[in-house]
C-alpha cells in the first residue's frame, strides 16, 4: 500500500511547476517526508493570516480557499480539486495567509513542510530565478496595491476635509440664516452673495418691556434661564418664516427679509413672523407674571435700503445689515407698548390684505429728525376677512 502512495505523491510532485523541477532523488526524499492528514466537510485547515509554513496537495475528494464579507459571510475564492497544490506563495515568502483554507467534502490531503521544502528549491538556480520572479510579481502587486490604497487614502482625505469645510461653513451660515438656505448656499458654492452690497430690505426689531427693571431684581440664574426660554420659543419663527438673524442680544432680536436670498413677499414675511413671536413671547410672559415679573413684548418694522455683507473676523463672523431702516425698526420697537407691533406706511400699504392696523399718527421718534408715520397690527385677518384696503382703527385717547 506504502508503494503505490509514494508514487502518487512523486506523480504530484512532479507535475507541479516548481517541484517538478527538483532533482528525482529530491523529490523522492520530499515524498517519504510529506504526511498525509484527513479532514472532515467543512473543517478548517488553516485560517487567514495564519504563517505560511506549509504547502499541500489534494489527494482526495476537494479543498477550497475561503474569507469572509463585511457582513461576516463566506465567500468562496477557489476550489482545490484531487491532484492540485495550494499554498505555495505562503511557503515561498514566509508571510502570512492571504486567505483562509477549509474541506469542502471529506478529504486527504499531503501536508509538506516549508523547512523541507523550501531548501531543496534554493539549491537550483533555475527554481531560484522563478522565485524571484515570482516575488517581484508579488511586489510589485502589493505596490499597486499600495499605491491604490494611498491615492484612495488621499482621495478620501481630500474629500473629508471638503465634507468638513462645507459643514464648517454651513454651521456658520446657518448663524444667522435658515438652515435650508444656508445648505443651498453652500451646494451651490456661491458665498459672493454674501459680500458687502446694498438692496432694499424689511427689518424686524422685537424686544421685551421692563426687561431692564426685571433685570435689576432677578438673580441672574433667573434671567439666564427667562431669556433661554425666550429665545428658544422665538428663535425657530425665524427659520419658520426664512428669515436672516442679524442678532440676539440680551433681549433683543433683529431679523430682515429679503436678503441674501430675494423672496416675493418681505413684508408679509415679517409681519406674520412678528406676530407668531407675539403670541410665542405672551404665552411666556403670563408664565412669568405669576411669578412677580411684569413683562411684555413689543416689535417694530420698516422696510427701506440697507448695506449688506459680512463682518468680523475670521474666527467670529456674523451678516448684517446697516442703514436708516434700521434704525428706524429699532426706534419703532422702542416706542411699542406691551402687545404692540409698529410698522411704518411702506409696510401697512404692503400687508393691507393679512392685518388689521390700528393707524397711530405720526411719531416724533428719537434720532430721526422728522416725524414718522406709524401703525400697530391689531390682528391679522384671515383669507376669508382679506380686503384690498387697509382696516384703519381709531386711535385711543392720548395716543
């Protein structure tokens, strides 16, 4: 039985494209050395990254190189059938198993050492020449490879740090514009909007009545915690209504419409975002009440020219705007009482159809030399209640 086992291994041997080459007594030597081992399906003969220390043969039934998907999932690279060897690339460098090996039926197989083997190789020149071949193939794979993976690397480096810019950038758009616009400012990598220009725009200035006073008897845990409750109540209506957030101060907001990006209807805008922001700020201001805080709300809006554009510093930047409209919300808001939103003839004439004004005259408003006329937003109306004229309410005694 040993005799017809050693000349099917010499069979084997000498059919392979590097053992086949050794001399007949070496190979015979290789022969009596090699043993032979069983393996159940499915068994693992040796595992992915495991030393190449051995080469084998399959003598019966079928062998097959194996790894594993992201997923964890086999994945079958090759089938070793009877007569075949595998291995070989392991033994001749000394690395590691690029793949795992396992039976797929029942088999035997011929295990041959490397420290056999590999001897009996280096002694002939022409086997050597093919080694090196053979090794500088694998080098210059495993450079490409390298090389492959380096570009990717760089590549995905490249693209990160773009991915990073843009989130940067759209973190600080989205400072003082809606989230939605200060994406598609950045998509559309057109920032030019933002320098400095003029264009006509309707500001929207809102603070709070006896804030200062409140300011003075609170404890500041207390006023930290009104003004985190207020800004989180009237800070989403600006992106509600697409508005820009020039700021918040302390009490303060400043919001205009119009601008970097245009839309149709500015005025309308402002005026149903002002009065959301009132109904927001009086459902926390009876909130407060109940605790000893006499506070209300009041606004203020004008629509006229401004200079527009980015200012700061490239560590701290905002967007504003600066010009006669402006000041001209601000000293309306200031002059609001508790519940009252001012606007100026520009803006009446424009919302006619969406609120009821109450007409108050005309204003002598600090640091604008002429007088100027005014409105307060009763309501707003309904599309049912919508006319084409403006709903002029008398003005109360002493206003």
């Amino acid at each position: 039985m040993a005799a017809p086992m050693h000349e099917q291994k010499r069979d084997l041997f000498q059919r392979h494209f590097l053992l086949g080459k050794l001399e007949p007594g070496e190979i015979d030597t290789l022969a009596m050395r090699a043993r032979v081992e069983s393996y159940r399906a499915g068994q693992e003969i040796y595992a992915k990254g495991s030393p190449g220390r051995t080469m084998i043969a399959v003598l019966q039934g079928s062998a097959k190189m194996v790894s594993l998907s992201p997923t964890g999932k086999e994945v079958v690279l090759n089938v070793i059938h009877a007569g075949e060897i595998f291995g070989e690339m392991a033994v001749i460098d000394g690395g590691e198993r690029s793949a795992g090996a396992a039976a797929m039926t029942d088999c035997e197989l011929l295990i041959i050492d490397r420290r056999d083997v590999l001897p009996m190789l280096e002694r002939h020149l022409e086997i050597c020449m093919m080694l090196m071949q053979i090794l500088c193939q694998r080098l210059r794979q495993t450079g490409e490879q390298v090389e492959d993976v380096l570009l990717r690397s760089r590549d995905l480096e490249a693209r990160v740090a773009e991915q990073v810019e843009e989130l940067e950038r759209v973190g600080r758009l989205k400072r003082f514009l809606p989230p939605q616009l200060a994406e598609l400012i950045v998509s559309q990598g057109d920032e030019k909007i933002l320098e400095s220009h003029r264009r006509e725009i309707v500001v929207v200035f809102c603070d709070l009545r006896g804030y200062t006073a409140f300011t003075e008897t609170a404890e500041p845990e207390e006023v930290f915690e009104f003004l985190r409750e207020y800004h989180g109540a009237l800070g989403p209506l600006v992106a509600q209504f697409e508005g820009t957030l020039d700021h918040f101060s302390g009490d303060g907001i400043m919001v205009f419409f119009n601008d970097p990006v245009p839309c149709p209807d500015p005025a309308e805008r402002a005026v149903k975002m002002a009065m959301s922001m009132r109904e927001a700020a009086s459902r926390l201001i009876t909130v407060w009440r109940r605790h000893g805080c006499e506070l209300g709300f009041g606004a203020g809006i004008a629509q006229g020219h401004a200079t527009l554009g980015q200012i700061g510093f490239p560590e701290r930047s905002g967007y504003t705007a600066i010009g006669t409209v402006c000041n001209l919300a601000a000293r309306l808001c200031a002059e609001a009482k508790d519940g009252q939103i001012l606007v100026s003839s520009r803006i009446a004439e424009a919302i006619e159809a969406v609120a009821t004004l109450e007409d108050l005259g005309n204003l002598e408003l600090k640091g604008l030399r002429r007088p100027v006329a005014a409105f307060n937003i009763v309501q707003s109306t309904s599309p049912a209640e919508a006319r084409p004229n403006l709903t002029v309410v008398a003005s109360s005694p002493g206003v």
